[in-house]
C-alpha cells in the first residue's frame, strides 16, 4: 500500500512539474507585463505556443547532423528526471534515494552539454557564440552551485534533498549567516542558469548579447517545443528547489495522510506564485548588464559560496 | 555555556561583517564605496550592541554608540565632502583583477580560520569565533589597502581595519572603555591628518592616485 502510495506521489509530481511549468512561464511574463503597465499575453499563451510548435514542420539545416536532431529529447529528458528529483509538494520520493542533489546539478550539466554541441553542431556563426558563452557562463556556476551544495549538505549531513528538507523544517538550523549567503548564491546561479535578466534576456531574438537564444536559433518545430519546454522545467526546477531548501513549510512527508498532501499542494503553488512574482519584480528594476561581466556577478555568487562553507567551521557544530 | 541564541545571532553579525568586507573589495565607485563602509560600521556597532547584552556589560553600549555616531556616520560624511571638493566622484577606479582580489581574500578568510582556531582552543566558543572573524576582516582591510590605487579607498581598508579590532576587542572580556574611546578619537585624528594630507597630494600631484608617487621615491633611477 505504501509502495502504491509512493509511486503514486512521484507520477503526480512528475506530471504536475510537466505540465505546472509552461503556466510559471506565462505568470511570469504576465507579471512582469503589469509592471511595464501593458496588457500582456494570456496565462495560458506558452501551452499554446507549444502546441502550435508540436503541429509545425521541423526545417533541418542542410548540414546537420544527428546531434542536433537528437540533442532536444536529451535536453528535455535529463530536465525532467532532475525535476523530479527535487520535493516540491512531498518529501520522500519515490526516485529520491536513488539520485541526489550532486546528481541533480550532474544532470542539468549534461543537459547543457547537449544543447552546447547542439549550438555548435550547425556551423553558424551565432550557435557558436551561444554555446561559448553558456560554457563561459557554466564553467562559474557549475562550481558556485557545487560549494552551495555542499554548504548545505554540511550543514544537513546528507546530500539527499528529502533529508535537507527535513533538517530545515527541524529545531537544529538556528539562525544561520551561512544559509543566507547560500540562498543568495543559489538565487543568482538560478538566475544566469535560467537565463535570466540581468544575464540574458529570455524576451528578445537577434539582439548581440544574448547567450540562450543564440543556441538555438536553428531549431524549428517540435525540437524548438522540447527545447522551449525544457527551459520552462528548469525554471519550475529552480524555484522548487530554492522552496525547498529555504522554505520547506508545509511539504508532505511520508507517512502523512492525504490531507497533508493537499496542503503541500497548495502551499506549493503558494510558493511558485510568490516567486514568480519576486522574479518578475527582480527582472523588472534591474538592467541587463554586458556578457563580459556576467563572470563578476557569477564570481561573487561563487564567493558567496565559498564563504558560506568556510564560516560554517567556526560556527556552533557543523 | 551560552544560550544558542545569543551565539546564532553574534554569529550572524560577525560573519556579516566579513561579507561587508567582501564587498568593500569588491565595489569600485567612490560613493558606494562610502555607503557600504557605513554598512560596515552599522554591522560593528549592532555586533557590539549584541555582545553588551548577552555579556550585561553596559559599556559596551558606549562602544556601540561611538562606533555608530563616528564611522557609521561622521567619518563618511566627512569623506563624501571630500570626495566632492577633489571632483574625484565620478571616477570608477581601475582595480586590478577583482577575481583575483576575490580569490585572495577567500585565502585569507581561510588562513585567519586556520590560524585562530587551534590556538584559541582553550577560549569560549563565541570568543573563537569573533577572534577567527576579526582576524579576517583586519587581513582584508590589509588586502584592500594593497590592491587599491585610490588614496580614499585606502583609507577606507585603514578605517575597516580598525572596525576589525573593535570586533576582536569586544570578543575579549572586559576591555576598559577609555581605551575605547582614545582609538575612536585617535581614528578622528587619523582621519582629519590623512585629509589635509589628500588635499596636499592633490594640490602637489593633480592626482589622488598613489602611482603617481612612485616616480619620486629615491630608490629608482
């Protein structure tokens, strides 16, 4: 029964986290639609724009090759298994003891890694300078995201997810100096990761400084849809995971009834809300700043992490 | 044994404190430069605070309103005048290689950790911790002070090097208060004489910055 319970559990995140993550999209573009004081489009425009891709002809450059056709499904697979490795609404996941948080951040790197051979596969000179810059970009959050991790994981004594979670519902954290730094650094790697402002513009096409776009300019059709999908599972990704390392309120653990896990459900999409909101706040008052000092702003989120590990040796007991 | 409250929050201060350090390294406009110093004296004064209450020593509360009135507020008010009458305002300083500098003051955050530890085992917790802090938030005032060009940033590092000896000071029982109140006066004094002094290197040089100073030192040809 418990077995049923669990699998249960993980098929619904899965699929809440599929189909949850074009809607943060939308809200998010809404949002920030209403601050520039425009009408914006409709919340449910990004599962439209999806289906509308799906139903559309796939145009392949003449010389491409089977990386950049086969490069999408690896993107969009290896986003969805480390999405459903993070706790949004329960803890204790079925998948969680198999994976954790190194293996997430191992995960979004392959998928990176994929969509930089996909940039470069064509041979334009556009894919080129896309993929450069997000492994310019990768090579300083990979490390800054790793010395968040093990801040965390230091302090929780344990890299999985579920028990992080726990730790930080407990007595034991205390006010922390470390946590906040890592929960700043962990925001600004979310933000460069997800190509955000003041990184990358996720609204714009053709304009020089852009980094995500770049990449995949080639992409048409059902390709574009995976890509485009992934890039909404990885933002929903981010958010669960700053949710629930930082503010873990409300997850359903195992063992609790069901009305837990509605009120998991609930407080979760509170959550997704209210970050969505800050983000589009965020992106709103800030301006996107120059490709060449992207590496400053990730360096200080890489300090942030390193400082956040090393002050935790002279804190009460790690 | 101290309550875990009172050191979660001692904590917090002073590893704010190391952040603000970081961040005086790391900015490289005057006045925000200038804000962020009066962050850092605003984070001292609240550590201070802190630790006259869960000390009970009252005239730590002195400390804490000496180090808010005069370098929380004073000292960059009297800077941001300064730095309008040289017209140096508007000039982003050229620092060489922040992530470098970065880097550097990770090493040194590491070093004074490494340092203090071991030969504080017999103290209290909290006075470890602030030892092992202060030592760092001095060696990065050190380390600013090296790796700016700009005469009023230098003076910045020297007045966050003071700040760090007030974190060690307070960390340590029972430091009498008149010694307090002489090294407040003195970092006045420090302050008034490095000004007339900027202003002679600016009449002298056209420039505040300290390069240009080298090519009268006597050791080279």
């Amino acid at each position: 029964m418990a077995l049923i319970l669990d699998a249960l559990v993980q098929g619904v995140q899965l699929l809440l986290v599929l189909l949850l993550a074009p809607l943060l999209t939308g809200y998010v573009r809404r949002v920030k639609a209403h601050l520039l004081r425009r009408r914006g489009p409709p919340l449910v425009q990004p599962y439209r724009d999806l289906l509308k891709l799906i139903r559309k002809e796939v145009v392949i450059a003449e010389n491409a090759s089977w990386v950049f056709r086969v490069a999408p499904y690896i993107i969009f697979a290896t986003t969805l298994v480390a999405a459903s490795l993070v706790p949004t609404f329960a803890t204790g996941l079925m998948f969680s003891p198999a994976a954790d948080l190194i293996a997430i951040v191992a995960l979004l790197g392959s998928a990176r890694f994929a969509l930089a051979l996909a940039g470069l596969d064509v041979g334009t000179s556009f894919g080129g300078i896309g993929s450069s810059r997000e492994m310019m970009i990768a090579s300083l959050a990979e490390p800054a995201m790793l010395m968040i991790v093990f801040t965390v994981s230091l302090l929780a004594g344990s890299t999985q997810l579920s028990s992080v979670s726990a730790f930080m519902q407990g007595p034991e954290v205390g006010l922390r100096v470390s946590l906040a730094m890592a929960l700043v650094g962990l925001i600004m790697v979310a933000i460069a990761e997800n190509a955000r402002i003041p990184v990358d513009n996720p609204a714009t096409h053709l304009e020089l400084t852009m980094v995500h776009e770049a990449m995949i300019l080639e992409y048409s059709g059902r390709h574009l849809a995976v890509i485009e999908a992934a890039a909404s599972i990885k933002l929903l990704l981010y958010l669960s995971l700053v949710a629930c390392i930082f503010a873990p309120w409300g997850v359903h653990t195992a063992g609790q009834g069901f009305a837990a896990l509605a009120v998991g459900l609930v407080t979760y999409v509170a959550k997704l809300a209210a970050g969505g909101f800050l983000l589009a706040v965020f992106e709103t008052v800030t301006a996107k700043m120059r490709v060449f000092r992207v590496s400053e702003f990730l360096g200080a989120a890489l300090m942030l992490g390193l400082l956040a590990a090393l002050l935790l040796f002279v804190s009460r007991s790690i | 044994m101290i309550d875990r409250l009172a050191f979660d929050v001692a904590h917090l201060f002073a590893g704010g404190l190391v952040l603000v350090s970081f961040m005086l390294l790391y900015q490289d406009r005057m006045f925000g430069l200038l804000n962020i110093f009066a962050l850092h004296a605003l984070v001292v004064s609240l550590s201070v605070a802190w630790q006259a209450y869960i000390q009970q020593a009252p005239h730590l509360y002195i400390t804490a309103a000496i180090a808010l009135v005069v370098k929380a507020i004073i000292i960059p008010v009297a800077l941001h005048r300064i730095i309008v009458r040289l017209g140096i305002h508007r000039t982003i300083e050229t620092v060489v290689g922040i992530g470098q500098t970065m880097l550097a003051g990770i090493a040194l955050v590491a070093l004074s950790i490494l340092v203090m530890l071991p030969i504080t085992a017999q103290a209290g917790t909290l006075a470890r911790e602030d030892l092992a802090f202060s030592l760092s938030v001095i060696l990065l005032g050190l380390l600013m002070m090296i790796s700016r060009r700009n005469a009023v940033s230098q003076i910045i590092g020297f007045m966050s090097i003071e700040n760090g000896l007030i974190l060690a000071a307070t960390a340590a029982k029972g430091m009498p208060l008149v010694v307090e109140i002489s090294v407040a006066f003195s970092i006045l004094v420090a302050l008034i004489v490095i000004g007339i002094f900027l202003f002679r290197i600016r009449e002298r040089f056209d420039t505040v910055d300290v390069h240009a100073l080298e090519r009268f030192r006597g050791e080279q040809p």
